[in-house]
C-alpha cells in the first residue's frame, strides 16, 4: 500500500510506503525529527522522508517561502486540534450519561424502597469465596468476628488465614474467634492461635458451633451453604447482619477463653464436659455424624466417646443409653447447663 506525500506535485506520482501507528504513539524517528524541527525552525524534506507520519498528522506543514522546507506546527497548537475532536466526544457521552440518568431516575427511587438484591451475593468455588474473603478483609477497619467449627484444618487452609489475618492485626483490627473445645487438642491451630497472639486477638471455645461464620466490620457477613464449603452467600443485609452479631455475642458469653484451660476435665460424676456435651445431642436425637459435626471433631472420635459414655453408665445399647442419660440426671449437672464458660 502507498500514499502520497503531502506538498508533493501529484504528477509526479512520487510515493513512499505507508508508515501507520496512531497520533499517541509518536514513533521515535517521528519524535526526533518533529523536536529538531521545534528547535530550529524548519526541516527539509528530504529529513523528514523517514517519518511521514508527521505531516499526516498535521505537525509539519509546508514552507510557504520554500516548497523543499517543512516548518513544525507548535505542540500547543496541535495539541488543541488532536484534543478538540476528543473533547467533542466526551461532551457528547456526557450528555447522553445525563438523559440515561434521567430516565432511570424514576425507577431508582423506586428501588431504593425495596430490598437491594445485591444484600444476598451466591459465591461458588474455593477461589471466588478467598477472593471475597482477601476484598472484605482488606476493607475491615474495627473488628473482625469469627465461628470455626472444626479444630483441624489443613496446613495450607492455616497458611492462608495467616496471610489474611496478619494484616488485620497491624491495622489495630480487633478479632474475635470462637471454636468447638477439640481445637484446644489441635497442634496446628494452638500453633495458628500462637502466632497472632500479639494483638488485639481474643480466642474462646464452646461445646459446639453449627456452621462457620465470619463478619467484618458490620457491613459484610460470608456463610457456607453446602457442607463441602464449596458455596457460600456474600451477605450485606444489615438486619441479617445484625442477627448473626447477636447469634454470636450470645455464644460468644457462654464460652470459656482459650487461655482458661482444658474443659474437659472428668466432672465429679465419672464423665467428661464433652461426654456431657454428646449426651445433650444424644438425648436429642442427633446422629453420631452430626454430634461430629457439631462438637469438631471426627466420627470416629465422637463414637469413642459414645462408648465411655456408654461404659459409664451401664448402657448396653445404643436405646438404652438414651435412656440411661435422661434417668441419671446427668444433664443437670453438664457444666454446660451453667455459668462456669462466662
């Protein structure tokens, strides 16, 4: 492809192969020519054949006293002509902004009467759930409130509430965190709990928690929906907010603060605080999964402790057991029933 230079006798057919980039992308030859040709007044040009691209955007422009010269448009001037154009443009999107906005006026206003359907945002996968997370605690400016049910988490699960919980202390936010009393025989969270232990971080244990929870600031709350925290809802619902912080406070009064010590000493009766923590479920009618569940610990464990319960009691079946709790009066005397955890 060619084109014709600008000043040129069009019969004499003299051409020269196109030299494209946009006017913002001044090449470096462009550059040099059209400064030279600032600082001395004019240019040749036969200089200035490397670099047509300046009289095609109008920063040279014919010698009127010498056809073989080429004098530089000032940079102001050329300026206001690339901007002039650009300016005409943004007026116009300005415009049309302002008419959408008065359209849409009305049904604003009606919106804000309603619910904002953004209070409630579905998050789906372990990415986009962390990626909220890492946004709300970053925004978190006075405290952070926090439920973990489960006692172990793995090293990588630990390495990240590190990452995102370490910042938070240096900003002066104040943590909270309540756990089921097993994360008082886990190694690796007394080695978490450890580490940020130097600020304003306060650390409590409870029978048993339902399901995770973290609020930030009272602005922004994130539960799971599904048991392999794979979903969860982004809340930031104020009502909704503020009847988690409730649910929380009220758990948070019952508990027993991590640096009290293990509450799981054996009672007067032959049967351990959380023994009577799973009696309570039991009598219930909570299966062995969901005792598990509730109290933080593995199946396996919880059973184990079925069947100390079990021994001390007598019990030779799972439905006699239940019957031997109610009768004992065990759930009386459950340190849980009390107020030994404020």
């Amino acid at each position: 492809m060619f084109r014709t230079l600008g000043g040129g006798d069009l019969g004499t057919n003299q051409t020269k192969a196109t030299h494209p980039h946009p006017v913002t992308e001044l090449c470096p030859e462009g550059g040099r020519l059209y400064a030279n040709a600032i600082r001395t007044g004019r240019i040749s040009r036969r200089d200035a054949e490397p670099a047509p691209c300046l009289e095609e955007f109008s920063l040279l422009h014919p010698d009127p006293d010498d056809p073989d010269w080429l004098r530089p448009v000032p940079p102001a001037v050329a300026l206001a002509q690339r901007l002039s154009p650009i300016e005409h443009e943004i007026t116009q999107h300005r415009r049309r902004s302002i008419e959408l906005s008065e359209v849409f006026a009305p049904f604003m206003a009606l919106s804000a009467q309603e619910t904002r359907s953004d209070s409630l945002t579905l998050l789906e996968g372990s990415d986009r759930i962390n990626a909220a997370l890492n946004l709300a605690t970053t925004q978190c400016q006075t405290e952070m409130l926090t439920v973990q049910p489960s006692g172990h988490r793995p090293e990588r699960s630990l390495i990240q509430g590190l990452e995102r919980d370490r910042p938070l202390i240096e900003r002066g936010v104040r943590i909270r965190t309540l756990y089921p009393h097993t994360a008082r025989y886990s190694p690796e969270r007394l080695a978490y709990v450890d580490q940020l232990s130097d600020g304003k971080v306060e650390y409590r244990t409870i029978d048993g928690v339902v399901e995770r929870l973290i609020i930030c600031d009272e602005a922004v709350a994130f539960i799971p929906i599904r048991d392999d925290q794979r979903v969860a809802l982004e809340l930031r619902h104020r009502g909704l907010i503020q009847y988690l912080i409730k649910v929380f406070e009220f758990m948070w009064d019952r508990a027993v603060p991590l640096s009290a010590g293990a509450p799981y000493e054996t009672a007067p009766d032959g049967i351990t605080d959380i023994q009577h923590s799973i009696a309570k479920l039991l009598v219930e009618g909570h299966v062995d999964e969901a005792i598990a569940r509730r109290l933080g610990m593995n199946v396996r464990t919880c059973r184990a402790h079925i069947a100390k319960l079990a021994t001390a009691l007598g019990s030779g079946s799972r439905a006699q057991l239940g019957f031997l709790i109610a009768q004992s009066g065990i759930l009386k005397n459950s340190p849980s029933g009390d107020d030994t955890h404020k």
